[in-house]
C-alpha cells in the first residue's frame, strides 16, 4: 500500500509545547505500526525529511495500526505518539490492502448460563480517526471441531464499553470455543478476537457462573 505522509496526520506534527516543525527543518520521518493500540510501537521504515511516500506490507487476514513522527535535526520528535493520529490498515487472504477495519473485541469472555445457554461478552475501546464497529459477529465451534469463520453463529449491532451476546444453548459438557469480530458499515471486517472457551452446563443454577477463558493463537487466519 503506497500513501503520503500527510494521509496519516498531516504535516503539521507538533512537539509538546513548541511550535510545529516546518518541513524544511525535519531530518527524518519515521512509519510506526502497531498491531493493537496497546501493543509496542515498531519502525517499519526511516524515510528522508522529504519523502513522500512507501510501502506499508502486511500478513494474510492481519491488520495494523500505521502512523509516522518526524523528527528535526536535532533528533527531538515531532509529536508525542499517544496524540498522533493513527491509521488502520486491513490486508486480505493475499496480504494486499482493504479499507480500514474497526478496532475489534478485547477480554473476551464466555458465561455458562442454565440449560446450557452461552453468552459472550467482550470489551470495545474505539480509537479516534478509526472506522466505528457498527456490528459484530461471533462465530462457534464445538470441540474439536475446527472453527469456521464463514458463518456466523450470532450477530448484534453496535455499541460501546462492554457488550454481550447470546449464543444460544448446548448440550451438557460440550466445548464451546468463540471468536468475535468487529464489522464495519462498510462491511470490513477486523482480525478475529482471540478465542475463548467454556464447558457448556446444562444442569447449571439460575445464576450463572464465569468459568476460565482459554486463548488458543494459530488456530485460524
């Protein structure tokens, strides 16, 4: 994917407390990625004060977050990171550039309910200048059977903070395993969530009851 500095912030990054660096006074630009916003910021390119553009690559059914820093001559950066504006970049089953994908589902967790009956529930933290999630889809697979991420087992619309949604019910001790993904209005879809498990119970109390949540990394994508 080719792109200008400016897509991703403009040319006007400023230091905190100083005045913006004019262009001519830059030494350096770095591209930074980050695959979740919590995760370490990594250099994926040193480009000249002047440059215009480069190449951002990506893995098959991955996305990132891409942003750049100029920096003066005297190595000093522009713009503290957490003000930058950051772009996400989705890539498809071929690596190559889609639209930008929503931030997806964090802490995800599954409660087994009575009668067998599952909910998931997850965080949702937008970042600003990201597209929103306008929806999400949560997709099931039963021990040991592979999880299939063509068709979803349930969907719900959009919203914030910490969301929920029912699975509906299985029987006594199954191993219900479930990824989420985030949507958006132009049907992008983010990365799944990493997956989370239960052991379905169907002879559980009225209440019910957290039970651990297992991540498994490899298992699709």
């Amino acid at each position: 994917m080719t792109w200008t500095p400016a897509e991703f912030g403009g040319a006007r990054f400023a230091p905190v407390g100083f005045d913006p660096l004019p262009p001519q006074d830059a030494s350096r630009v770095e591209v930074l990625v980050r695959d979740t916003p919590d995760d370490p910021e990594a250099v994926v390119a040193t480009l000249p004060a002047d440059a215009t553009q480069t190449v951002v690559n990506g893995t098959q059914g991955s996305d990132r977050l891409v942003y750049t820093r100029r920096y003066n001559a005297c190595g000093l950066a522009d713009l503290d990171d957490t003000r930058t504006r950051r772009r996400r970049l989705a890539f498809d089953g071929g690596g190559e550039l889609i639209l930008p994908a929503a931030d997806g589902a964090t802490d995800l967790q599954l409660v087994a309910g009575a009668g067998g009956a599952v909910t998931a529930t997850w965080r949702y933290r937008p970042t600003r200048g990201l597209p929103a999630a306008a929806s999400w889809r949560a997709y099931v697979a039963i021990d040991p059977a592979p999880m299939d991420l063509n068709t979803p087992a349930a969907t719900r619309g959009s919203g914030a903070g910490r969301l929920s949604l029912d699975l509906g019910t299985f029987a006594h001790d199954a191993v219900v395993r479930v990824v989420v993904v985030s949507v958006t209005d132009g049907g992008v879809t983010c990365t799944p969530s990493d997956e989370a498990s239960v052991v379905a119970d169907a002879q559980a109390p009225s209440a019910p009851s957290v039970r651990a949540v297992a991540t498994t990394a490899g298992r699709y994508g």
